[in-house]
C-alpha cells in the first residue's frame, strides 16, 4: 500500500490550509470530483486519520532511521498482537481509494492503522496489515493487505 | 402501429451500479473485476476511451489507465438493481423478457398510451424513469422485430434511444452497422458471409433468404426476416426450459493437489444440485470438462441410472468422472460440471431400482435458505477455506434465475 486517496468534499478546509493539502489536489478525469492524495513517496508522507472524534492529519509511518519507531509505512497486525508496540493506539483512516503496486481499488470503509509516538511526542500513524487475500494478492500482486474497515476485498 | 418491439439496455451496467450507491465513482474511469480479480469484466465509458477493453488482465488495463480504480464485483448488488428495472418496465409493458441482467425485451404498443404521449417522447420519458427510479442510465430501441429493436438501443449508446418504424431511418441504420453486430451472428458466420460479399446489414438483408437459410440454417433465416421487420422471434416473457444447466469457471489458478480439485468438483455440484432444485430438473447425465494450464481441454459424460437431483447419487457419478480423467499431477485452471438430459420431476421415468430420493439435499437447501448459502456444505469443500470466507463468492451471475441468455 503506498497511497490513500479521500475526496476533498470530505476533509474540512480548514484542514487543508493548515496542513498546506491543496498541492495534492488531483481530478482522475476533466469533471470528476476532487480527491486529496496522500502518497507514501513524497518526502513528507501524511495520513488522514479518524483521532479522538476529529479528522486530523499526522505524519504516515517513519522515513528516519534514528528515530526508535520502526521504520516504513506499515505494521503487520501480527507483530502488534505479539505485543512488540506498547503504547500504541488504534486509529482509524478514511479512504475513498487505495493505491498498491499502481493499481487503484475502491474502498467503502477505510483503512485500520496505529498511532505511534517518537520521543519528541509527535505522532506517527501506521496502516496495519495483513497477508493478502487471493483477489487482493490476483489484483494487486502485493503478498500484503490493508486491514479494511467493513468490506474487504 | 402494431406489434412493436422494444429493447432496454443499461449502460455500462456494473460500472453504472456501482455509482447508484458510490455516486463519487461517477465521471472517474472504473473498471470492474471479475470472480479472480485479474480481469477487467466490465468499464465505465470513460475508462474505454483510454483503451481498456473487457477481459483485458488488470496490470494491462492500468498501463492504459494509470488513473482508473478498480472495484471487486457484487453480484448480489447487481441483482437488486436488475430485479428494480425488470419491475419497473412490467408496470409499462404487459410482455418483458428479462434477458440478462442488464437487458430487457418487451412489448412496446402500450408505451403511448402509458406516458400519454407520442411514441419517440413515450420513449424518452422511460428512459427519464429508469435514471430518475433506479438510478442506472439505459439505452433504448423500438422497432417492428427483437433484432431491429436490439440494434436500434446498440447504435444509440450511451444514453440514447431510436424508435425504428420509418423505412428510411431502418434503411439508413442497416447500411452503417457490420453483420458482426448482430446477436446471433458470431466471427466464423461472419466470415461466411464475408465470402459472399456481405458485410453489412442492408447486405444481408438485401440477400436472398434461401442463401442465407443454406449458410447460416434457420437461426440465420430469422436473422434475415428480422431485418425486415418482420417479428419471427417472439419476446419470451418466462424462461425456455433448459437444454443444459453448468457450473463452474476458473479455479483461481492452478491446481495440482487432488484435494482441493475434489473440494472444487464438490463446490460446483453443491451448486448444480442447487440450480437443479430452483429449476426443478434432474438430469440423466453427468458430464465434467477440465481445462488445463496450457488451455487444452477435455470432458467425460457418463450416463445416469435414471434421472436424479439427488447429491448423494451425482457426488459418486462426479466424484467417479475424475477419477477417470485422472488430471493427477496436471495443473487444472478451469473446471465445469453439466447437467444434461433433463427432465422436470413429472416427467421422468421412474427406474426399476429407484435412487435414494435426495431428502437430504432439499433438507440442505432448507438449512442454508434459513441461514445463508453455503452455511451447510459438503466437508470435501473444507479444502477452500479462502473461498467461502470471502461471501463476494457466494454470488455469481448464474445465481441469477429467470434470465433467457446467460
């Protein structure tokens, strides 16, 4: 997984000013709608995320080496459950779209994802994975998949 | 006039179904994913303008279309659509032919009279309907036979109608459309055809009708009479009994272990068996194709004692059929079971010897009726477990009854 794409009719205004969105504002063609990408290749990768009732938007997993928070864009959801990150708390993150090896799919309900803390205190939001399904794996060709919020794929 | 015929096709159905409860999928090219998800089995309009065709494997289709989503089919979906569309054109049409999911025959005198209107504006306002009540943009025909009527609604998509009464417009629309766009008229009769110098249809309605009845036999000659205008394919408005019921498809891949080739043979007779009660058959022959890796094919029947619905007795008869293939060690990609020869419960002859009467299917198709498909299922299906934890697969397009064309 290395995009999450939501429509920009989703995410407050506000928001977007502050956290300067609106350079990743796409159209797929001439009149549809707006969506706000959010790629994993920039070099300031973020992610929308559902924090304490809020659409809020924190820095998507960990590019830097010395910080003690694993590195990458991901967590396999069995490395959590054998308890390797305390501390960590469920998040939730909306998608319209996700990207994985080139091939956008639709998503109905969102991503699942953890927030992590560096030791500054700042906030870093993994998505959670899982082994891929056969019809993900076919389409994608990716052995991984996002834990979805509601069906599946 | 009377007797007029009219065709109903939605647009681009699946992808259309999918913005009915996705409306931000609307103006974005989107490609729909068949059973695997490796193939693109139906696209928007837009995402045929950047090149993607059906069947086309999804890695091609994004080289094409790097911006298209992909959305994995639901079946179930598009079956609660196209049950609100049958509905919808039976309280306008008194004669339907619900002819596959997303296209309808029907008897169209009465659409005048129904709107209040003259026919092209009666026409438009049903088109209106369909969009306004189900949601789904529809192409229409109407003319004085099934073939005009279905090449009237072809040549007017996307969202478009033509009423094919005038001669000149008729005329006008045979000398633009190539035979091959004829239902009926597949590659090699085409070719046929070709090689007489037909390659229109004004040609082949222009050509002699014995010629055509010697080329193409009596399914080309009501082709021709159709293209007259004159109706000699009546609208069918409940399903001609079947000469055959199959099912079945690709195996998402190779398989190579008996095991799960077992546990496929048993899926798919678990859904025979099941058709063949909702149909109310039994079959006096069993017949299994295979497919290989390397595409060749081959099929064994073998013939019933007497005819039967019973999955006790046709799990034996399959189960024996494999054995005789024996594809052991051979990677099998697609596999289909037939039931063949059949006959309605009345109808059959009682054997001398009779099978057991197959109460413990009826009482299996009771079970999961209650409690959803495949709930109780044979334990040879346990090697598939992938397969019934994803309920996208309990689903499939021949799971939708009453349709005259697959």
């Amino acid at each position: 997984m290395v995009g999450v794409s939501l429509l920009r009719s989703e995410i407050p205004e506000r928001l977007i000013i502050q956290q300067n969105l609106q350079h990743w504002l796409v159209r797929r063609s001439g009149q549809a709608a707006e969506e706000i990408r959010f790629l994993w290749r920039v070099r300031r990768a973020l992610l929308p995320v559902w924090y304490h009732n809020e659409l809020s938007v924190f820095e998507w997993g960990n590019k830097d080496r010395h910080n003690r928070l694993p590195c990458g864009a991901y967590l396999m959801q069995e490395e959590l459950k054998s308890g390797c990150w305390q501390n960590s708390e469920p998040v939730e993150v909306p998608a319209n779209f996700g990207l994985a090896n080139h091939v956008w799919f639709h998503v109905v309900g969102g991503f699942r994802g953890i927030l992590l803390r560096d030791r500054h205190g700042n906030a870093h939001v993994y998505l959670l994975m899982q082994p891929a399904s056969h019809y993900y794996q076919v389409m994608t060709r990716s052995k991984r998949m996002p834990l979805f919020i509601g069906p599946g794929i | 006039m009377k007797n007029l015929i009219g065709h109903l096709d939605a647009d681009c159905f699946y992808a259309s179904a999918e913005r009915v409860r996705f409306p931000h999928l609307k103006r974005i090219p989107i490609g729909i994913l068949g059973n695997q998800g490796a193939c693109v089995i139906a696209k928007s309009y837009e995402m045929k303008a950047r090149g993607v065709t059906t069947a086309m494997p999804v890695w091609e289709a994004v080289s094409h279309c790097p911006e298209g989503v992909y959305v994995k089919r639901d079946f179930q979906w598009y079956e609660v659509l196209s049950r609100k569309m049958l509905e919808l054109l039976r309280r306008y049409s008194p004669t339907v032919e619900y002819y596959s999911i997303d296209e309808f025959f029907f008897e169209a005198d009465c659409l005048e009279q129904s709107f209040g209107c003259p026919l092209p504006e009666a026409v438009a306002t049903l088109q209106k309907e369909f969009l306004e009540q189900v949601g789904v943009p529809v192409s229409i025909g109407v003319s004085t036979s099934r073939i005009l009527a279905k090449l009237g609604s072809d040549s007017a998509k996307p969202y478009g109608w033509h009423v094919l009464t005038e001669p000149e417009l008729i005329a006008k629309l045979l000398r633009e459309q190539p035979v091959g766009e004829l239902t009926g008229i597949g590659f090699r009769s085409a070719l046929k055809l070709e090689a007489l110098g037909i390659k229109t249809c004004a040609e082949l309605a222009a050509a002699d009708r014995k010629t055509i009845r010697d080329l193409l036999t009596v399914k080309g000659e009501a082709i021709w009479y159709e293209l007259q205008g004159e109706s000699v394919i009546p609208i069918q408005a409940n399903r001609p009994p079947h000469k055959c019921v199959a099912r079945g498809g690709s195996l998402g891949g190779c398989v190579t272990d008996p095991e799960v080739l077992n546990g496929w043979l048993i899926r798919n007779l678990e859904r025979l068996t099941e058709a063949l009660f909702a149909y109310g058959y039994q079959c006096g022959c069993l017949c299994l194709e295979l497919q290989l890796k390397d595409r060749t094919g081959w099929s064994r029947q073998l013939l019933l004692h007497g005819h039967t619905d019973a999955f006790e007795v046709l799990s034996l008869a399959a189960r024996k059929l494999l054995q005789q293939m024996d594809p052991a060690g051979t990677p099998v990609s697609y596999m289909h079971l037939v039931a063949k020869d059949l006959r309605t419960a009345g109808q059959r002859q009682l054997a001398l010897f009779e099978q057991p009467s197959g109460c413990a299917n009826r009482l299996k198709h009771q079970v999961n009726q209650a409690i959803g498909r495949f709930a109780l299922r044979s334990g040879a299906t346990l090697t598939l477990p992938e397969l019934y934890s994803d309920q996208a697969h309990d689903h499939e397009i021949c799971d939708i009854y009453g349709k005259t064309c697959f």
